[in-house]
C-alpha cells in the first residue's frame, strides 16, 4: 500500500510551484519524500506465538519473524489421517478383488488367442470361442461392478487428500515471512495476542531509495523526462544539503493543484505529478520536503 503524504509550504509552492528554471533563484519543483509502504497482515487466525520484530529494525526479504499457533491445525492434520488409513483399508479389499477378476481376464484372453488358433487349424469349434468370449465379457461385467463399487472409496479418499492439503496450506501461512528488503515502519501487535484473517501485524518500507514526489507546470514538462538526472536540496544545518536524483515517473494526465497546497489563485491551475528517485544516505526520511532543479550548474 502506497502512502502519500503531501506536506507542502503554502507559502513557497504559491511563489515558487511554477518557476520554470534556477536562473532566477528558484527551484523548478517542491514536494515532500515519500516510500512504498507494505503492510503485513496475518493469513490465520489463532495465538501469536512468536514475532520478533521492533520499530527500526531492518529486515531482508523472506526472513521468518514470527508464527502463529499451529496445534489445532496439526491435530485437524493427525486426525485425517486417521480417516485416510481407515479409508484406505477399506479400499484395499475391493481392489483386490479387481486384481483377482484381472488375473481371469487376462486367462481368459489367452484362452480365446488358443481357440482362434485351433479354429484356423480346423482343430476347434466356434462354440469353444463363443464359450470363450461370453465368460470374457462376464469377466469384464463384474470388473466394471466392483469399480463402480469402490468409486465413493477412491472419492473418498481424494477428498481427504484435497483436505490435507489445505490443512498443510494453512500450516505454511501460519508463518510470517518479511515479503521485501525494508524497515519496520510501524508494529501492530504483541506476541501472545490473539489475531485474526487479515488483522494488520505491521508495516515495512524500502527506505534505501525514497521517492520525491513533485507537481510541475504544463510549460515545465518539455525540460524533463523519465531517466534525467535532476539536483534535489533538502534544508541542513548549513544551509542546503544536495542528492542526485533520477526521474522515474511522469503522470500521463494533467489534473487540478491540490488545494491542500495551493493558493486560491493556482488552486484551479492543472498540473503533472514527478516522481523523483534519490538514494538514502539515512537523512531523508518519509513526509520530509524538498526541492528538485533542473539542469543545475554545479
């Protein structure tokens, strides 16, 4: 989930917002810093058993921080497993009897091969082959019969497998795993809190490259595009700190100044949101404004 905090000087962006360079002193846009921001939920319900995680911490993507209590779910498990080999003993004596019934089929097969041979040698009769081929197609009547006997077993049993594996499916989502490289942000709950399908755990944000987001005017837009290099300044203690920053969004439609920022006069002036990506040294930091320049002679 994507965060957008725009916190924008009324005063600067009504003098600045719409200054088309730096030759007259002025940065070509202003903004606030901002980062993707994941917020991880829990995927079962039951008792946090461990979660290892504090505010700051930053974690590597797929690392294991903590579970939910999984008994109920692995004696669920035991116990259909219990009805499988129940099941499964069920089924062992019908299929035995189609090996049996198969083992005549296939007699019986050969049988007829040897009759139609004598036959071709004037040696057999077609009453021996007729004998033949009705105790064959017995055979295979009550192949079909004891087949369609066992089917509610087989069934049976795939539902149970079927069941298996959304017991083991639950089991594996009882596991909470850090989904990207990133800081925790915000921690939502406590080991031994009950939680619940959905119930946020706590959010994380890759702050390694944050974000710039800025508006420019339409008569701005021909100075930049997506992959320029731009200068963006943050206040320090000395004045103004400077980053390289890379365009790496344009909005493809234009829309309204928003009035949180605006004065009333630019509140109805359209205007095209930046994204400007700039590498943390560990000063920027979410919500933090900032200024972009274009083309700035260092």
């Amino acid at each position: 989930m994507k965060n957008y905090k725009y916190i924008l000087g009324i005063s600067i962006i009504a003098t600045s917002l719409f200054s088309c360079g730096s030759d007259n002193g002025k940065a070509d846009g202003y903004g606030n810093f901002e980062a993707t921001e994941i917020t991880i939920s829990a995927e079962n319900n039951g008792k946090l058993m461990l979660f290892n995680i504090d505010e700051g911490d930053k974690l590597e993507k797929s690392k294991f921080v903590g579970y939910i209590d999984t008994i109920p779910l692995a004696l669920k498990r035991e116990q259909l497993e219990v009805s499988k080999a129940v099941v499964s003993s069920k089924s062992k004596g019908v299929l035995s009897q189609i090996n049996v019934l198969n083992a005549k089929l296939k007699t019986a097969n050969t049988n007829r091969t040897r009759v139609e041979n004598l036959i071709k040698d004037n040696a057999g009769t077609q009453k021996q082959l007729d004998d033949v081929t009705g105790e064959i197609d017995v055979i295979k009547s009550q192949i079909r019969s004891v087949e369609i006997q066992n089917a509610p077993v087989v069934n049976e049993l795939k539902s149970i497998d079927v069941q298996l594996k959304q017991i083991d499916d639950q089991i594996e989502k009882s596991k909470i795993i850090n989904p990207i490289n990133g800081t925790v942000l915000v921690k939502y709950a406590e080991p031994d809190e009950i939680t619940s399908f959905g119930k946020p755990l706590y959010k994380v944000a890759d702050l390694n490259t944050m974000q710039l987001r800025i508006y420019i005017s339409e008569t701005q837009l021909a100075n930049i595009k997506i992959g320029q290099e731009v200068s963006v300044k943050i206040d320090d203690n000395d004045g103004m700190k400077s980053y390289k920053g890379i365009i790496s969004w344009i909005a493809s439609e234009a829309e309204f100044t928003p009035k949180i920022i605006q004065t009333k006069e630019e509140r109805v002036a359209l205007v095209y949101a930046v994204k400007v990506d700039v590498t943390n040294d560990g000063s920027l930091k979410i919500g933090m404004p900032a200024e972009m320049w274009i083309n700035e002679t260092n």
